[in-house]
C-alpha cells in the first residue's frame, strides 16, 4: 500500500492501457482465485490462445509445442525460443486456433515465417518474443479472436495477480497434463530476488523479464510445453513464458518476457 492506502494492483489498473491492432481498449478485472492446480477453461474464455505444434518427422507426427496469441489474422506472438535453434524449420511448425485440448481440432494455419527479436539471445533468452506470419488468413469467430497487448513501457510492479494460460504442466500441476487448456493465477515476485535464484543455474533474469509464482511457494515448476503461455492482467496480455525450472517443488518462479519492453516492436513488425 502506499501512503494513499492504494494498493500496486491499483496503480497499475490506472495506468494500463491496452491495445489490439484495432485499437481497442479493453478493461474487465480478473476474478480468479489462487490454487496449487490451475482449473480447466474454454478456449471460448480466452479466445486469442493458440497452441504452436512441432512436426518430428521421424514419428511423423504433429506435438504441441509452445503457445502463443492472435494478432492478427494472419499474425501471431510467441517466444523466439520456440522459432529458433540448429534444427528450426518452419515447415515444421503449425498453430492451431480455437480448440481447448491439446491437438485437438480446430483451425490450423502452418508457419509461414517468424520474425524474432533482432537482439534475442540465444544464450541468456533476452527479449524472447517473436511474431510469426502463417500462409493463409484465420477466420475470427467465438473461438477464436485478436488479443490485447498492453502499453509500451508500462512495469510490472511486484504484487499484483497476473492469469497464466496453457497446455502443460506449468499451469495445470501435477506430473502430467491431462490435455485441457488450463488457467492459472499467479503472482509477482520480486525480481531481485529472482535473479539471484537464476544466477547458479545459467539463467539471466534481465530488465525485459518479470517473474511470477504462487502466493504460497513464491515459485512454479516449469514444463517445456508451456514456453510462450500467455500472462493477462486485465485481459491484456502482459507476459509470456520465457523459461523456468521443472522438478522444483514450486521453488523457483516462471520468468517471463515483459511484453511492455517490446509492444512498439510488435507494432511495427506485423506486416
């Protein structure tokens, strides 16, 4: 609280404003509850969720990979993790739109390209975020509908609740995933604090990141299907999963990219 007896939740309600590609402004306030266990959701929920597949031609067979957001009918916004590395080969990545599980039908558009940050590190995942362009335009329906992003430059200030979104583990709990799209609410952790849990295990926490973990535990354990899931406050997206730690018995926060630090980027690169 500050001495005005306002909370970081409401400074910050005060000072987001959130952008789609349209322009518009969104402001509807999360009502979810804390758990250990995420709760199953609707796609129809959060409709700008797709799920970013990966083809292993050795299996021939697609896997959800990652996650990403709807910018545009032709665009979307995922990590650059997910679109880079000795073996990335866009015929090998695929999004499917507007289905809640895993793998399951929806409307599927294939990589036509990715555009990731020109200054994204591969070596300490600095400014993982990539927008990525798909051969032929989506359709917009219930199910399936262009994202929020929030306001260049805005911080993320520790103690406020953000809703993450996923496939994996990360936000479902447990040892496995059941398949369902899950939400789950965490919080914001310092990032001092953060960095300095990272430091022994070759992880950077740099200014373009937050970190977010239970109330109770402070930390989540991290499952690789969950790189990209989508951070929302206020129905605007604010982060998306950049990199973790599994099997630490939610010890260790998510670290996501700040998506503040880059919206202008974003804005300029979808073409």
């Amino acid at each position: 609280m500050d001495q005005a007896g306002r909370s970081p939740f409401d400074s910050i309600g005060t000072m987001v404003s959130v952008l789609t590609l349209a322009v518009a402004v969104l402001a509807a306030v999360c009502s979810c509850t804390a758990s250990n266990l995420g709760r199953p959701v609707s796609i129809g929920e959060h409709p700008s969720l797709v799920q970013i597949e990966v083809f292993l031609p050795i299996l021939n067979q697609w896997f959800q990979q990652c996650a990403g957001i709807v910018l545009t009918n032709y665009h979307y916004l995922s990590t650059a993790t997910c679109f880079h590395g000795e073996f990335y080969d866009p015929a090998y990545r695929r999004i499917i739109a507007g289905s809640s599980r895993r793998s399951e039908p929806g409307e599927i558009s294939y990589v036509h390209f990715a555009v990731n940050h020109p200054q994204f590190s591969e070596e300490n995942y600095d400014k993982d975020v990539s927008i990525v362009r798909v051969t032929h335009a989506i359709h917009f329906g219930p199910n399936i509908q262009q994202g929020a992003i929030i306001q260049q430059g805005v911080v993320i200030p520790q103690g406020i609740f953000v809703d993450l979104l996923g496939w994996g583990t990360t936000v479902q709990g447990g040892s496995a995933s059941d398949g369902n799209l899950h939400k789950l609410e965490l919080i914001v952790t310092n990032k001092e604090n953060c960095r300095n849990q990272y430091k022994d295990h070759d992880r950077v926490v740099t200014d373009h990141k937050f970190c977010a973990g239970l109330v109770r535990d402070g930390g989540r354990d991290y499952d690789n299907t969950d790189l990209g899931a989508p951070a929302f406050f206020q129905n605007a997206l604010v982060g998306i999963v950049s990199f973790g730690k599994s099997n630490s018995n939610d010890a260790y926060p998510v670290v996501l990219t700040s998506i503040s630090s880059f919206t202008e980027w974003i804005l300029q690169n979808v073409y």
